[in-house]
C-alpha cells in the first residue's frame, strides 16, 4: 500500500514537472520569437533614423539656399536683365598651331 501511494505521488509529481518543462520551451520559444521581431524592428529604425538625418541635412541645404535666394531678392544686390540681346557666332580666323611636346630626358637614380 506504501509502495502505490508513492507510485501515485511520483507520477503525478513527473506529469507535472513535464507539464512545466513544455510550458517552459513554449515560453522560451515565443521569447525567441518575439526578440528576433524586436531586433528587425530595431534594424529598420536605425535604417530609417539615418535616412531621416539625410533628408534632414538635405533640407536644410536647400533652405540655406532659398533664405540665400530671398535675402538676395529683398536686398536687390543682383539685377536681372530686361532685355536678352543674340549675336550671332563670330568664325575664328587665327590658324590653329600643332604644338609637339619636347621629350625631356629622365634620369633615374636608384641609392641603396
């Protein structure tokens, strides 16, 4: 009778302690799954932060150039043209003259 009630205390006592080892690879196993998601996300934020520091860093040049271009136009430093004069092309009488290249003598000298 000793002998069953043991029999009965170790079974049960090895259903539940597999019960809690299959519950602990379940856990382990979406922890895994949810720290590689994590790690995509944290790949594509990175990614996305140095895209945004580029765009920022281009549209900050642009502004720089178009307050540039406003403060030009409120100060009136450039003036703009009224009138677009065309000339026609004018034909080159001088004649081209063929320069040759002097050969100039190199010495090499090799010291130890």
């Amino acid at each position: 009778m000793k002998n069953n009630a043991i029999k009965k205390v170790n079974s049960t006592l090895c259903s539940v302690l597999a019960m809690f080892i299959v519950v602990s690879v379940i856990g382990y196993y979406l922890a895994m799954t949810y720290e590689l998601s994590l790690n995509k996300l944290s790949n594509q934020i990175g990614m996305l932060n140095d895209e945004n520091s580029d765009l920022q860093n281009d549209l900050d040049r642009l502004k720089s150039f178009s307050n540039v271009d406003t403060k030009i136009n409120q100060l009136k430093l450039l003036q703009k043209a009224d009138k677009v004069i065309e000339v026609s092309a004018v034909a080159s009488a001088a004649p081209v003259e063929k320069k040759q290249l002097k050969s100039t003598v190199f010495n090499w000298s090799i010291g130890y």
